[in-house]
C-alpha cells in the first residue's frame, strides 16, 4: 500500500481522491458514503465478513484501490489484500492497477 501511495503522492499530474465505506456481505461488494454509519445502512443480524474504509485514486481513466486495515465504525476487521481485489472487479478496475 505505501508504495502505491508514494507513488501518486510524488506523481505531478493531479489525482482526485474519494473515500466511501465498504462492506462484503455474501461475497458482495457494497459501497455506501462516508456519512453514513454502518448501522443505518445493515442491521447487526447481516452477515458482514469484511467492511472498511476504501480510498480510490483517480487520474484520467487510471484508478487505483487502496483500503484500510480495519473498520472504524463497525466492529469487524477488514482484510485489505483481499477487498482490495474485490472492489477493483466490482469497480471494473484491472486487477493490475491495484
């Protein structure tokens, strides 16, 4: 994760960045703004097996997913390496861009 952050970070052209919660519910991605708390979007009988903070950089049609290595608002870790990958194939994103 560090070196793809270095890497747009000392990048000259501009990225736009945007952060969005995420959960993986039966395999499922879901992605959901990080105003809302997890809490108003499942209840606590749903079967979330990993959620988080995601980050994705983009510049032009270049992305990038980067997640966080545990959940702030909800009390399941995630699994960074794993939902990473997740979320870029639900995203439409190359695997190798990740």
């Amino acid at each position: 994760m560090v070196s793809i952050v270095s890497k747009v970070m000392n990048d000259k052209e501009k990225y736009t960045v945007e952060f969005q919660n995420y959960a993986i519910v039966k395999g499922r991605v879901i992605l959901f703004d990080v105003d809302l708390g997890y809490l108003s979007v499942f209840n606590e009988f749903e079967k979330i097996t990993s959620a988080g903070l995601v980050c994705i950089w983009k510049r032009g049609d270049v992305q990038h997913v980067i997640c966080s290595n545990e959940s702030v608002f909800f009390p399941i870790l995630s699994k960074p390496e794993i939902d990473q990958q997740l979320i870029a194939v639900h995203m439409g994103i190359p695997v190798n861009r990740v």
